[in-house]
C-alpha cells in the first residue's frame, strides 16, 4: 500500500467513526423524542379524562339547575292558582248573596 492510500484509507476511517457517532447520537435523540412523545400522549389522556369528567359534572349541575328552577316555577304557579281560586271563591260567594 503506498502512503496515499494508507492516507485515503485512514480518512475513510475516521468519516466512517464519525458517521457511527453521529448515528449513535440520533438514535439516542430519537428515544429521548419517543419517550417524550409518550409523555405526552399520557398526559392528554389524562386531560382529554378529566374534560369528559368535568363536562359530566357541568351537565350534572345543568339538570340539577332545572330542576331547582322548575321547583320554584312549581312553588309560584301554585300560589297564583290558590290566589286565582280565593278570588274564585269571593266571586261565587258574592253570587250567592
């Protein structure tokens, strides 16, 4: 082997070390972007739950709003039908008389 080639050959060497390297250092990059991917992923699992959670707990809170107002509405309709028939009850009485 001449001298050139022994260079050639030794440059070669180092290139390829360094493509190694450099492939060695990506392919750890690409597992620590995996794993935070996964992180990730966990964590809008988790938040995508507590959004069904809460929205079942607002609509829970919707139908228990109804619910209460509907009892009030039912409260003040009942006393518009016992004032309606106390009037009802003047008028036939004054009938009578």
């Amino acid at each position: 082997m001449t001298k050139e080639e022994e260079k050639a050959l030794h440059k070669f060497e180092t290139r390829v070390r360094q493509l190694i390297l450099k492939y060695k250092s990506l392919e750890q990059e690409a597992q620590e972007l995996y794993a935070m991917v996964d992180e990730r992923d966990k964590t809008i699992k988790e938040l995508e739950s507590k959004v069904t959670s809460w929205e079942k707990k607002y609509n829970d809170l919707k139908v228990a709003r109804m619910i209460d107002i509907t009892s009030d509405e039912s409260e003040g309709a009942q006393k518009r039908i016992a004032k309606l028939i106390r009037e009802i009850d003047k008028c036939i009485s004054l009938i009578n008389i």
